[in-house]
C-alpha cells in the first residue's frame, strides 16, 4: 500500500537493535502508545535482532537496514526516509542520533528528525573507548539541525546543553515512560529462583546491563559486608561485557553460594515484586528506569546519587535511600536500613504513578509534532 494514501501519520522510531535494555524497553512502551492513538509506526532497526523482537505491540511493522553497525546503516536509513516518507523520526543514542539527522541531509525529505538523549553524555565520554571523544563535535554540529531534542531527566539535559553547547531551551526534559498497563500483570508470575520462595530469606535485587556504569562492583563489595550482619541473597539481572570480571569478584569475595547472575530476563517485574529491596548502584544514568519499577509494585528502593535520574525520581530521598557513588559501606548501610525498616508501598506506588506511559507518551507527541 502507498503510505501517501494512509491518512494515519507515520511515526519512524530508529534504534541499533531490540537487544535487552532500558532504552528499547521505552521504546517499545512508546511505539504502544502511538499505535493506541491510531498512528502507523515502524521500528527501524540497524540489524532485526534482540529478545524484544518477540511480543511487538500489534501492528507495529519492523524494518531491517541491514547493517553491521550504526554508522554503517546510513545509507540504508536515507533510502528509507525516501521510500517510508514518515511524518517524524524519532531516534534514540547518540551514535543513533546523528545517524539519524545525517540520513534526513541525505535523502533530501521533509521529515522531522526529534533524537533524544538518554544517559549522562559527559560520563559516557569520559569512561567509553576512545572513539568517544569524536561524539560530543559531531553533536555539537549536528544537534542544531534536529527537529528537537529530548533528554530524559532535567540532569541529563542540563549535561548536554553543558557539554555540547546547545542552550539549555532548545532540549526538552521528559521523563520515561515506565509504568504499562502489563507491568503488574508480569510482575504477579513465578520466578524460577528457589530464594524467592523461602519465606524467611530476604533477597536483594539489581536490574541492568553488566557495564561499567552500573557499577556493580561497589554493589558486590556493599553485599559483602551486609552477608556479615544477615543472611540475605543477591540477584543481578542482566548480560553484559562485565559478566567475566563479576563472575571472578563473586569467586574472591567467596560469594558463590549467595550471589546469582542469571543473565537477562524479559520480566524483571516478577522479581521486582518478590524482592525484598531493589538496588541501583550505578555511577552515572540518565534516568533509572529500574526505580521507578520497583516502586511500581510497591518495593522499596536503594541508589546512588548519581548524575542523573535516581535523585529526580526519588525527590532527593523521600521515596528512597540515596547513597554516594561508589561508597561500598554507604551502600550496605542503605540496604541493611531499607531491610530493617518498614516501606510505605502505597506512596511508593503513587509516586510511579507520575512515570504512567500515557502522560509521557502525550509529552513526546507534542515534541514530535513541534509543540514546546
């Protein structure tokens, strides 16, 4: 069918992959919403592959550049802007987003091009490969060309503006979309992990990729010294290029026995639900998605004060302990006090409400239709 003649507007959402992360998880809660709203999407992918490729919202169509790597897929990305003519692309990433601007140059489409920003690129420049050092000239260049940019927390945008030069009112600060419908249908499952099924054993909780700024060995270093005052177990969730070091830190800290990496889970919900205190270790974010999951289904929540995300969501420690990046000690003092202590669920609860994916999705529309 030619798209011309299709009076719903097409809305193109660009990413590397559908691999397990916070980001195509939004995106995907995204894509739910504007198809609810009668709108046409496409998922457009550097290469079709990754675990949330199964259960694709209904009538979401999928399209495969075909390319080894971001950078590589430009070419293809423009022949698509050329034949789709969507009404707007929405990328993600920066090595995504400016991709995405110079495929708009490229096929010579009136398309609007909203990217968006969904770490603290500072930190990311700071502790990625060298190759990094190439991103913030090329964003400092290209941004200006966008449609609009949306960064996911008020730190997050406040870096970039800082740390491109962008001023600070061309980005737009909005939140995830966290909170589905579905999320508390997941999170009443069974988890196949018999510590969650003794009742008297607490179970301490983390959720996210196994790299560097998660930080997960402040995390285990923390879990060593609360093993020392109760018994308790760890789950980390998630996969990741740290997997071998962390596996190697278990051993020396002689945690084998208390420590679980099981890899990545399409339902984390079930988990979050079930534990006892979900922690976030990271160094840096962008926002913190995991939070605000957690508190969802009502379990307290441990972080670090990291740039940026846990101290918006959390209102500077109302709805959770705060702790200072990297302090192990801090760490396993915020665990063993959440542990002790008695959780407010309900306001917990309330306060995710405020992540709900229709208000935010709502945000997004109006950037992506040139609202302010």
């Amino acid at each position: 069918m030619n798209r011309k003649m299709v009076a719903s507007p097409l809305i193109s959402i660009f990413l590397p992959s559908l691999r397990g992360g916070g980001v195509e998880r939004m995106r995907i809660n995204l894509a739910q919403h504007f198809v609810k709203r009668g709108y046409k999407v496409d998922i457009v992918l550097v290469k079709r592959e990754g675990p949330y490729l199964r259960g694709l919202p209904e009538n979401v169509n999928v399209v495969d550049l075909k390319a080894r790597q971001v950078l590589t897929s430009l070419p293809a990305l423009a022949r698509y802007l050329r034949s789709a003519q969507p009404t707007v692309l929405l990328s993600a990433m920066d090595h995504s987003n400016i991709v995405a601007l110079w495929a708009k140059r490229l096929a010579r489409v009136q398309v609007r091009v909203v990217v968006s920003v969904h770490t603290t690129l500072s930190m990311e420049i700071k502790h990625s490969n060298t190759r990094s050092w190439l991103i913030p000239y090329l964003a400092r260049w290209c941004y200006g060309w966008a449609d609009g940019v949306v960064a996911v927390s008020r730190g997050a945008a406040d870096d970039l503006s800082n740390t491109i030069g962008l001023p600070r009112e061309k980005i737009r600060a909005i939140y995830n979309p966290v909170v589905v419908p579905e999320l508390f249908e997941l999170a009443k499952e069974q988890v196949n992990s018999p510590w969650f099924n003794v009742d008297d054993l607490a179970v301490v909780l983390s959720v996210g990729r196994l790299n560097a700024a998660k930080d997960y060995p402040t995390l285990l270093r923390a879990f060593s010294l609360v093993i020392k005052e109760r018994p308790v177990r760890l789950v980390i969730l998630g996969e990741g290029e740290e997997r071998a070091g962390l596996e190697v830190m278990v051993r020396d800290l002689g945690m084998e026995d208390v420590v679980s990496l099981p890899g990545f889970t399409k339902n984390p919900y079930a988990y979050m639900s079930k534990a006892a205190v979900l922690v976030l270790s990271s160094a840096w974010e962008g926002f913190g998605n995991v939070l605000v999951e957690a508190m969802a289904v009502g379990t307290p929540v441990v972080a670090t004060d990291c740039p940026n995300g846990p101290a918006e969501i959390l209102e500077n420690g109302k709805y959770g302990r705060l702790v200072p990046v990297g302090d192990a000690e801090a760490m396993a003092e915020g665990i063993l006090a959440t542990l002790d202590g008695t959780t407010d669920s309900e306001a917990l609860q309330y306060r995710a409400k405020e992540f709900s994916y229709d208000d935010i999705a709502d945000q997004y529309l109006e950037v992506l239709h040139g609202g302010e």
